[in-house]
C-alpha cells in the first residue's frame, strides 16, 4: 500500500506575498491542487494526507476536497518548519502502508512518470529521491570569499516526491524528534540512520515555487 504526504503548510516567506503558498494561483487555480488532482488520479496510490495552514482549514474547504478526493484521507494544520509538518502528517498514515512519498506541493508538475520512478526505487531500494545535475558552478563562501569550488559533476539537486519504505522514514523521524535534529529535507533525516538513499533522474519541469519569478515561470509552464 502507497500513502503520500502532501506537505504545504508552509508560509512561503520568500515569495513575499499575503496569501500562503500553497493557496496562491496559477491560471486560476490553487497550487496545492495541482499535486493533489495528479496523486489522486495515480492508482498506485491508496492514500493521501494533505498538509496546509492551520487558518485555511476551513469546515467548508475540508468538506469539498473530501467529496472531491476519493484518496484524501485526512487535511492536517501544518506545523511550524516543513520538518514539523511532516512528522504531524506520518501520524495518520494508514498501518498497512509499504511505502510513503512526500511531496510539496511547491512543485505543482510533478509528472506521473517521475511519481512511478520513485516508487519503483523505494520497493527496491526501500529509500529513493529525484534528482537533476547541477548546470551551475558552486563555491563554498565565507565572509564573502571563495573558500571552495565543488566538483560540479558530483553535485546534484533534489526534488521530490522522496519515497521510503514506511517504518524507514518512521524511524528517521522518531530519531530526529529525539535528538533534535533539523534538515532540509527527509532523505537527509533517512541518511542520518544509516540508511543509502538511491537516486531517479529528475525533471526539468519539476519546478519549485520559491520566489516571485518562480510564479510567472510556472504559469507559462502551464500555458
């Protein structure tokens, strides 16, 4: 059984707008529906826990993606770092779960296709993220020196969803709960324990609403 997090609690400082992130619009239509109309037509998954703000989770809004989801099982108030929200999510996941894919719901064109890599590398390698090669040259800088250039073909950025076999991605949690560790991301919380983190080729497409211009991008993408 899949079971997918959508995680879109977030403010979206960065973006500078009133509106949080995930209820801003591209053509017309909220961001956060973009994920959830596409893991909810995939009938490889069973369910889906959609994380959003707190404020937003009106019992009207709640009651209309309900009825229009059949796979949405519960919206969840987000925490207070992506890392929080999460975690809150993994609570209602279902028992019987073999694999779980988080994805943010920053990224409103995630492919089905990508969605089917990932979970293929997560069955067989129980943990399992997308990503794309760097294209740009990176330094490591301090006080506003270059203190380091990196090795471009050994860096690559990651997108999601990330899959993980469910008592995999539990465990990471638990143990970051405990020790309080914070990251960016719960494939690096997976590598914390010990756990090899397979790669999938990502896509170009696969864009994350972060800034202003990431929107006028996306909504060209969309036309």
């Amino acid at each position: 059984m899949i079971s997918v997090i959508l995680a879109g609690g977030g403010r979206g400082k960065r973006i500078g707008k009133k509106v949080p992130k995930s209820f801003l619009k591209i053509n017309r239509k909220y961001l956060f529906l973009y994920s959830l109309e596409k893991f909810n037509s995939l009938s490889e998954v069973k369910e889906i826990i959609l994380i959003l703000p707190g404020e937003r989770i009106t019992p009207d809004l709640k009651n209309k993606l309900m009825k229009r989801f059949s796979k949405l099982k519960n919206i969840v108030e987000g925490g207070r770092e992506r890392q929080d929200s999460v975690y809150k999510g993994l609570k209602y996941i279902d028992k019987k779960t073999d694999i779980i894919l988080v994805h943010d719901v920053a990224r409103p064109f995630v492919s089905k296709k990508l969605i089917k890599k990932v979970i293929e590398g997560a069955k067989k390698y129980r943990a399992c993220i997308p990503v794309i090669p760097s294209t740009d040259t990176l330094k490591i800088v301090e006080d506003n020196f270059v203190k380091k250039t990196l090795e471009r073909e050994k860096i690559f950025r990651v997108q999601t969803p990330q899959g993980f076999l469910r008592e995999i991605l539990l465990k990471a949690y638990r143990k970051a709960k405990e020790k309080k560790i914070k990251c960016s991301d719960d494939s690096q919380l997976v590598e914390n324990t010990g756990i090899r983190v397979y790669t999938v080729e990502g896509e170009r497409e696969n864009i994350k609403i972060t800034f202003p211009i990431d929107l006028k991008i996306a909504e060209k993408l969309k036309k």
